[in-house]
C-alpha cells in the first residue's frame, strides 16, 4: 500500500512530485461536486492507523521544528480519515491512498493550519467505512478538527529524512528558550553597561583666590545613566561589541601595510644612491681610458714626424717601451694607480648595485 494516491486511470507509474500532491486531501475539495476524489469518497473510503502524526513549526524563514502529536491516552492509535484507489500499471496491482486533511485547532494553529481528519470512536469508523453509506451530510461532519485529548512535543530534525525509521523520531527533545538566552545575553551587557556608566561623583573644586591652597568640595553632583528599553540596549550593545572586534582585527592590517609602504620607501632610496654611485664609477672609468687614449695619439704623432722618441714625454716612453733614449735613464715599474672621480671616492671603495637590492619582506 503506497502513501500517495494513484487513480486508476493511470497506466503508468508517476513520478514522485505528483504522488507529493496526492499524500493528502483537503477536506474542502472531498466536498466539491466536480474533483478528482468524486468517484472514491463513495465506495473507496478508508481507515489510516499511526501512533501519531508530525507537524513542522516555521521559525524564520528556512528553519522548521518538527513536532509530535499524538493522544493524551498512552498507547492509543489514531484512526485518520482516508481514502484508496487500485490501478493496474504495467501488469501489476498497485494500492494506494491518501489521508484527509482539515483546518488545524485552535490548540494547533501555532503549528500549522491543516491537520489530519481523526475519527474519535468506533462508531464514527463504522460509519466512515460501511460501503452501503453514500458521502452524505451526516458523513461529511466526520471531517473536522479534534479540539481535545491530544499532547505534542519536539522531535529532533533527524524525522525529517524519509530512510530513518528508530526510536530517535519520536523521542522528545529540549528546544532552548530564545527568549532565555537572549535576557542572559542581555543581562551580561547589562551588567557591563552598569559597570561602566555607573554613578560617578563629581567633586568640584573651587580655588578661593589665585594666592590660596585652600580647597574646598562642593556638593557631590550624581550623573545617572538613563537605562533604555531592554530590545534597544540588546542592540546597541552587540553593535559596540561587533564594532570593537572589527577594530581589533583591522589594526594590524593597517600597520603591517603601513610598514610595507616604509620598506619600499626605503628600498627605492637605496636603489637611487647605488645607480648614482654606479654611474659616477662609469664616468671615472671613462675619463681614465679617454686619457690613455689621449697619450697614445701624442706618441704616434711624434713617431711619425721624427725617426727619435725625443717627441715623446717621458711618461709616454715608458708606457711605450722606448728604453733607447738615454736621456730617460733607468726605467722603473711604475705603480698602478686607480682612478677617482670628482669627488674622491676610489673604484674598490664604490659600492656595487647589487649591495642596496634586497627583497621585500613585509611583516
């Protein structure tokens, strides 16, 4: 027997979202001349027996609490009023039924506002189910809400999944009050708050003159603090809260990005002053070749316009070779001497380009 009515008209088997819509049948629809139950709430009436039913409480927007609902009595079944059909699909017998439904009692209503139709006695299933009894007025008051002996209480989400079937679906839970824990929250601000902005005494002190060290205290003036309904200090006491930790967490950002912003500072100094010293190490470099070049051009001048080296300075002799003119004497190595720049700073002492890169590694 299949929960969701398929008519037997059907010669195929549907699919799930239409046996959805067929899980229950208003009792208003039952009523109507023209619906889909006209045919079976004559002859095909029917008796569903459960331990209980459940209800799913909206609590915002996408939160639901499940709830149970059985009768007082303990041990007691309900008897929920239904019908059934029978249809042959591919070859093969298919029963099915739906359980009717009604507008929720009062004692009900905060749950939901349909409840399944529960036949209180065995007269009323007797009546409900002989065959011989067309859907009459007098069997259409069976549909109504029951207003007494019924008992509810929570039931874990863990009903919710059609697979489980255990003890845990029917086993009552604990629902934390909101209400409780949002005056204990509010209670401890509320405490913070009087701790803070408690009465503070002023005492005022009055000089007689300029000259005079007497003091004297007036009268102690109280501030108090205006305590605002309990909703608005709730709030704005979460605010300040969630404002303070977002600070916290924001600090350390803006200093870690401040001391970033240092070091590339710093770092683009450095880089300035090892390309100046590179480029005035390169200046010196090439007056000192330019000289020598100099010199040489002079020498082989004169070797041109003379068959003697008496045109050549000394100095050029030297460098050149030319130990044949007897007015040089003796030669002797000369020292090598390196070349500075204007301002007096020596190729070995320059510092090289690669001395001021360093990587960037921010805290």
């Amino acid at each position: 027997m299949k929960w969701g009515l398929i008519p037997s008209w059907n010669k195929t088997m549907p699919d799930y979202t239409f046996t959805m819509r067929t899980i229950n049948a208003r009792d208003d629809k039952i009523k109507e001349a023209k619906s889909m139950w006209s045919g079976l709430k004559h002859v095909k009436r029917c008796v569903v027996i459960a331990e209980g039913f459940y209800e799913w409480q909206k609590k915002g927007k996408k939160e639901k609490q499940p709830y149970m609902v059985q009768w007082e009595e303990p041990g007691r079944l309900m008897c929920f009023a239904g019908l059934w059909d029978h249809a042959v699909i591919e070859g093969q017998d298919v029963w099915s039924y739906t359980i009717i439904t009604t507008n929720a009692s009062k004692a009900l209503s905060f749950l939901h506002e349909r409840m399944p139709v529960i036949l209180k006695s065995e007269e009323e299933i007797d009546m409900w189910l002989d065959p011989k009894l067309r859907f009459t007025e007098e069997v259409s008051r069976l549909m109504r809400p029951t207003e007494d002996g019924l008992k509810w209480h929570p039931v874990s989400s863990f009903v919710g999944k059609v697979g489980n079937d255990s003890i845990e679906c029917i086993k009552p839970i604990v629902i934390q009050d909101e209400s409780a824990s949002k005056k204990a929250l509010l209670g401890f601000f509320k405490k913070a708050s009087h701790e803070k902005f408690e009465e503070k005494t002023v005492d005022t002190k009055r000089a007689s003159s300029q000259d005079s060290l007497d003091v004297t205290s007036s009268q102690p003036k109280t501030e108090r603090v205006e305590i605002k309904t309990e909703d608005d200090e709730y709030e704005e006491q979460l605010r300040a809260a969630l404002q303070s930790s977002q600070r916290e967490i924001e600090s350390p950002r803006k200093q870690t990005k401040n001391d970033m912003a240092k070091e590339e500072a710093q770092f683009e100094r450095d880089l300035k002053v090892a390309l100046k010293l590179s480029q005035e190490e390169a200046d010196a470099v090439s007056t000192a070749a330019k000289r020598k070049h100099d010199d040489a051009d002079d020498c082989v001048e004169g070797s041109k316009s003379s068959s003697t080296d008496a045109n050549c300075s000394p100095a050029s002799k030297r460098r050149h070779g030319h130990a044949n003119d007897a007015s040089v004497g003796p030669t002797s190595p000369t020292p090598k001497v390196q070349k500075s720049s204007a301002k007096g700073i020596n190729k070995s002492s320059a510092p090289s380009i690669t001395a001021f890169f360093k990587p960037l590694n921010p805290k």
